[in-house]
C-alpha cells in the first residue's frame, strides 16, 4: 500500500513538473515570436526625397580592439518636409552628392535602397 501510494505521488509531481516545463517552453517560444513579428511590422517606407547631407563617423571597432571602423550616414530631405539621417553602407555613401534626387526606400530607421531619379 506505502509503495503504491508513494509511486502515484511521484508519478502525479513528475506530471506536475512536466506540465510546468511545458508552459515555460510555450511561452518563451510565444514570447520570441511576438518579438519578431514587431521588428517584421515597421512599415517600409517609399518616397522622393534630396540627399542634404553626408557625415562619417569614426569609432573603435568592437570586433577588433585596437582597430577603428567608419560609420556613413546621408541626411535626406523628404517631401513631406521632414529629415532623416540613416546610417548607410560606404558604397552608397560614396555615390551620394549632396543634391541628389531620387527615391529612399527605409524601415524603421534602417536603410534599403536610395535610387537616383536625376
């Protein structure tokens, strides 16, 4: 009788621990997803737009102690009125001029693409 009421205490915690473990897991799984969706969700945003300005930032370089990296940004006027500075990859930083039209493409504050109209 002892041991047979010990086995289904045991066996009814193991239950109990495995379905704790369980709801753990679907809600960290649950969480991860709804982090990703968000990030998934900024808008992309189209629109005509002038190069205003160009800057480079030069900093020490995490990956490698002792080396610096160059950071590039362009500073756009929108036709909305509005400005945005994004952080851009050299090449394009390279192409730009001040003056230059065309169509930025970002989400968030991340930059995708500007293509030159003129």
């Amino acid at each position: 009788m002892e041991g047979e009421a010990l086995k289904l205490l045991l066996t009814t915690i193991g239950g109990g621990l495995l379905a704790i473990i369980l709801l753990m897991l679907v809600a960290k799984v649950t969480s991860m997803v709804n982090i990703e969706e968000k990030e998934g969700k900024k808008p992309v945003y189209n629109m005509e737009a002038t190069v205003k300005g160009k800057r480079t930032l030069v900093e020490a370089d995490p990956e490698h102690p002792g080396a610096s990296r160059t950071l590039y940004f362009l500073t756009f006027h929108k036709r909305d009125g509005n400005r945005v500075e994004l952080q851009v990859p050299g090449e394009d930083y390279g192409l730009a001029a001040e003056g230059d039209e065309g169509i930025l493409v970002w989400q968030g504050d991340e930059f995708i693409v500007f293509r030159r109209t003129s």
